[in-house]
C-alpha cells in the first residue's frame, strides 16, 4: 500500500457511491492508472449478501461474510480515497455530490460536497414496506447485517421468554410464531434457515419448546418464487411441507402489530394471528437519494423503482458523465448480484476504453494542430469512440431452501438445468464460496461451517 501512486490533480475524477455489488465489483476491476477514485459509502465494508440469512440463525458470524473496502483498494497501483459517508444529493448539472458523515461519532466538519468528472452511482435499493402500517416498527428486515444480527436476537428472545415459568400455552404458542412475509428467494431462505436451526439446535437444547414453533411463509401472489421454474417451485413447496412450513401464498400482510400480523385471506376475510416475530421480505424499493437524483431529469427520468439507464448504463438525460448500476436502477434485469457485479466489471473496461478514447483525440488533436495528417490515428479514434454496450451473461440462479437442499436454475451450453436436492446444496455451498471476494472470507466461512457440524450454532444472546 506504501507504494501507491497519489491523488493527481491532472487526471480525472471518478466518484463512486455504494460498496455493494456493483460498486465493490466495479473497485476491483478498474484500472486507477487513468483516473483518481473517490468511494463514498455509509459502510466501509462489502456485504456477501447471499449468506445474510445463515448470519440470522447463527451458522456464520456476521464478520465472515464482511470484507473491509480498504482490503481491496490497498492492492490498486494508485491511492483510492475511501470516504464513509451517506450520499444526500447529487447535482447532474453542477456535477457535484454533497455527503454527510452519519455515525454516532462526528468530527468538526460532517458535511460536504465535491465535484465529479464521472459519478458511478451504486447505492443499491432499501426494502419496499409498501407504506403497511407496523412494518418498520414491528418486523425485521433482511437487506443489512444490522437486520441478521436483529433478528437473531429476536428469535432467541421470543424462544426465551416461551421458557419462562407459568407462561401459558396461548402466550407459548404466540411467541414461538415465526412469520416471514415475502415468498422471493429472501423469504424462502430465511424460512429455511430458521427450519434448520429448530431441527438441527432447538430440538436438542429446547426440547420442552421446539414441538411447538411454527414458521409462516406468507406470500400475496398465487406463487412463491416466480423466478424459479415450476418444477423447483412445486420441489420448494413439497420441501417445506415436509419441513412443515406452511406457505400462506394469495395472502397479503395487511398491518404488524406487536404481537399480531394481520392478514387478507385468499377469500378476502381478514384474520389476525399471533405472532413472535415476523421477518419483512417485501423486495425493493428506491432509496430517497435516488428518488431526489431523478426527480431533477423528470423527462427522462420517469420509472419509479429506478434509475433508467442506456446500454451503456448512462443515466438517461444526463451528459454521459453519470452512470448507474445495480439495484438501484430499472431495467430488464433482475435486482441481482450477478447482474450487479457484471455490470461494475462492464464500467471498469468501459473506463479503461474512455481513457484510450481521450487519449487517442488529444494526440489528434495535437497532430492537427502541428499540422500534421494523422489519417490512420484519426480511424483509431472513430474505432475508440465506438463503445461497447453492456452484455449480460445469465449463469443461472440458485437458492438455499434448508433441510441441506437447493434448487438451482442452470444455464450450460445454452441449456437450461433444473435441479434440486442435496448434491444442488452442495454445489451452492461451493459455488457461493468461491465467489467470496477474498480467500479470508473462504477460511471464515468454511471455518464458519465445520464448527456448526461439530458443535452446533451458538445459542448466547448478544
Ligand atoms: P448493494 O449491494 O445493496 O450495495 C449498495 C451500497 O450502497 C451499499 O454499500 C450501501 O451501504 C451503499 N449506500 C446506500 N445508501 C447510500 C448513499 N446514500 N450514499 C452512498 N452509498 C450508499 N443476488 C444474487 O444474485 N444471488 C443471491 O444469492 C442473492 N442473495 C441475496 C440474499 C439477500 C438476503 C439479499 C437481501 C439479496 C440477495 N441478492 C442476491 C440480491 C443482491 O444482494 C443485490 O442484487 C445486490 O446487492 C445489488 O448490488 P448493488 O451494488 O446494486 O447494491
Ligand atoms: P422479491 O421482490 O423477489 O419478493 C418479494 C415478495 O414479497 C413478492 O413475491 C411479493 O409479492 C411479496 N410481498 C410484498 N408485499 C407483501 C405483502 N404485504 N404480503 C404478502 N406478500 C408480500 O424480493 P426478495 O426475495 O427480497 O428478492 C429481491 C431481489 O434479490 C430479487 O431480484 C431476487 O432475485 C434477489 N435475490 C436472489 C437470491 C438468490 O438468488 N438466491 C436471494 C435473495 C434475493
């Protein structure tokens, strides 16, 4: 890290918001030679999402699955500049981004705003609650640590106070209710996480209790997992039946209380039922940055859930100097990492394709003005301003289910697997180990594992 080259003021600024996906896959592949990097992100780590739910039920620590941005950025051949801050607004005519340092702890200064050549925003998307009265005050979330963390406390919270002497069995039955609202993959694996917890934990160190938890899956369209294909739909379904998890699916989550969840049945009856916890897996929503960003371009800017994009991923009705990626955009794609990371890595060789475009019209430039004819430089520069559009490669997708199954969409030569079970599990297993950003977080997580298989998940409430 010594040894890297500083901030240059000669040479463009490139201004990245977010350490997700995209931002964090965008960080790893761009070449720092060209231009000078500015991260600004309220947290200064990357968050391996796909494993958030095993962090919920205590089968890995929350700092496994974390990797501190600066691990990356060390190792570019130039300095980046890490700030951890929120982004507040951004300005797509000044070209400037005003950011404030929200944690506990504040210095003099806590609010600013620079000015970017290029912005690559990536600020990812914030759980949608539909406004459903009770959501943000009752549920849990499952979109960042903070939320697996939460609701693993509440979980053994609810399991307990069910243990306390003279509790009743109603008040037992009421707290050992786990209800997870939202039948995507989020909802699906943390339905299935929490089955394996019971089995695999609660039964042998609560076994006064673990006969009488019951876990909910409720869903509001005819089916859960639309994206899956219907045979791995019906698979999850007959899994969870077995596990018995019921699956409440037409059914929509009306109102939270604090120990109730109202709900509108398939017949349109509303019914309350009791319950312990409920985890919110509702899907996404745009955060209130990016709502601001687009309301300044109402013209081109017209799709709610997100920030639109050309195939370049320019935001529409700016200048080209903005560009979006990841969930906090709206396109054909789906809100997924993989389609996230693709497209920072899409940036990166976009950038490394600008710069030779810049330099090759700057040496033409130069030529023209010596009074040179350049004929065969002027063609690389018309062959350098001819930038390649982003391509997605769909590799397939895969989702954990609990009892050791996964079901998995495949794509291979072009053809499409369906596959579920527990040879899928384990290649879930591998497959989401080796797409751990560093080999740290391979040593964490498989260290992660093998101590669950010898000795159970830790069961002491932090
Ligand atoms: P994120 O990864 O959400 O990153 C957004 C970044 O922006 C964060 O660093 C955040 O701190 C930062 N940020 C927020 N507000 C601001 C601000 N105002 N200013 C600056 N920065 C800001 N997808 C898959 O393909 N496969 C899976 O198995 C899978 N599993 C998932 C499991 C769970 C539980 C969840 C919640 C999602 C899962 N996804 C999965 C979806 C995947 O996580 C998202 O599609 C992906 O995170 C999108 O990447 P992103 O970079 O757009 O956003
Ligand atoms: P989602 O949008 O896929 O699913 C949310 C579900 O909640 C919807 O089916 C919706 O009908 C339901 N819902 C909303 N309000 C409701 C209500 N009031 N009552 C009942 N049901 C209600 O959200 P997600 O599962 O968080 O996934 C978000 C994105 O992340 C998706 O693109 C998904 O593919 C991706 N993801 C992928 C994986 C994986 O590949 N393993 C895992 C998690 C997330």
């Amino acid at each position: 890290p010594g040894s890297q080259l500083p901030f240059d003021p000669t040479k463009k600024n490139i201004v990245v918001l977010g350490s997700g996906w995209g931002s964090t896959s965008f960080l790893k592949n761009v070449d720092t030679s060209d231009y000078n990097i500015i991260v600004i992100s309220p947290r200064n780590f990357f968050l391996f999402t796909p494993l958030l739910p095993s962090v919920a039920v205590g089968t890995l620590s929350p700092r496994s699955i974390l990797q501190p941005i600066r691990y990356m950025t060390r190792h570019k051949e130039r300095q980046v500049t890490v700030i951890e801050a929120e982004a507040k607004s951004v300005d797509p005519i000044a070209k400037t981004v005003t950011f404030a340092d929200e944690t506990e702890v504040q210095g003099e200064v806590s609010s600013t705003t620079i000015h970017f050549d290029y912005l690559v925003y990536g600020v990812g998307a914030e759980t949608q609650t539909f406004g459903i009265p009770g959501v943000k005050e009752h549920a849990c979330f499952m979109k960042e640590i903070q939320d697996a963390e939460k609701m693993k406390r509440r979980f053994m919270d609810c399991v307990e106070s069910a243990g306390f002497p003279g509790q009743s069995p109603e008040e037992v039955k009421r707290l050992l209710h786990m209800v997870v609202v939202g039948g995507g993959p989020t909802g699906i694996e943390v339905s299935g996480e929490l089955h394996d917890f019971l089995e695999d934990d609660l039964k042998s160190w609560y076994p006064e209790l673990s006969d009488h938890i019951k876990i909910t899956l409720v869903e509001a369209l005819p089916s859960v997992l639309p994206m899956f294909s219907k045979e791995l739909i019906k698979y999850t379904e007959s899994t969870f039946k077995e596990s018995k998890i019921d699956i409440l699916t037409a059914t929509m989550v009306k109102e939270i209380k604090d120990k109730s969840v109202v709900l509108q049945m398939p017949d349109k009856t509303i019914q309350e039922v009791p319950v312990g916890m409920v985890v919110w897996a509702g899907g996404n929503k745009a955060r209130d940055v990016s709502v601001d960003l687009m309301s300044k371009l109402p013209d081109a800017q017209k799709n709610k859930r997100g920030i639109t994009v050309d195939e370049h991923l320019r935001m529409a009705g700016t200048d080209g100097t903005i560009f979006a990626l990841g969930d906090c955009t709206s396109s054909s794609y789906a809100p997924t990492a993989q389609v996230a990371s693709q497209q920072g890595a899409y940036l990166a060789r976009l950038f490394s394709q600008i710069a030779k475009r810049d330099r090759l019209a700057d040496e033409l430039a130069q030529a023209k003005a010596e009074g040179r004819d350049t004929p065969a430089l002027q063609k690389q520069v018309e062959k350098a301003e001819n930038l390649r559009p982003f391509h997605y490669s769909h590799q397939g997708s895969l989702a954990y289910i609990g009892s050791e199954k996964a079901i998995a969409d495949l794509v291979f030569f072009n053809q499409k697997i369906a596959t579920g079970g527990v040879a899928t599990y384990l290649f879930w297993r591998s497959a989401y180990i080796s797409t751990l950003f560093s080999l740290r977080n391979r040593v964490l997580v498989a260290n992660d594992w093998l101590k669950v298989k010898l000795f159970g998940r830790d069961l002491a409430r932090e």
